[in-house]
C-alpha cells in the first residue's frame, strides 16, 4: 500500500511539474509577442482580424497553440489513476 501511494505522489509531482512548465511556456510565448512587438510606436502597428498584430499573436494564437500543446501533453504523458482507497475496498470484502 505504502509503494502504491509513493508511486502516487511520483506521478502527481510529475505532473504539476509539466503544469508549471506549460504555464512558464505560456507566459514566454505572451510576453515575447506582446512586448515584443507591443513595444513599437502604436502607428507602426500591423492588424490581423482588427486586432493589433501583438496582441492576435500574444492572446489569439498563444491560447491555441496552449490548447493543443495542453491536449497532447496529457495525451502523451498523464496516466489515469484510480481515486478510491484500496484499503476500502479490502475492508468491504472481510
């Protein structure tokens, strides 16, 4: 019992871990593009959809390539683990 728990805790640090890290890649992705091209002389700006060319890249296209990077992250590396308490369980069969 006491080695599921521990592999438990392994897989959920695991796992906030690539949460932090998504997070940290999401905020680079934003700040690189709104001040990046934010940072410039507003009469210089490009529009994209009517929206200024650092912000449709920032916020629009930033948001979608979070979805699919957050899809195929928990795709590829989260594992479902069960919520119930194996020592419930045991205890109902006795």
């Amino acid at each position: 019992m006491q080695n599921n728990k521990h592999n438990l805790n392994k897989i959920a640090n695991r796992e906030a871990l690539i949460g932090v890290g998504l997070a940290v890649i999401n905020f680079i992705w934003w700040y690189a593009f709104a001040y990046g091209l934010g940072s410039k002389d507003p009469a210089e700006y490009k529009f994209i959809f009517g929206l200024p060319d650092w912000f449709f890249y920032s916020c629009v296209v930033g948001f979608i390539v979070m979805v699919v990077l957050v899809i195929i992250v928990v795709k590829a590396f989260f594992v479902e683990v069960p919520f119930e308490d194996e020592d419930e369980e045991g205890d109902s069969e006795r």
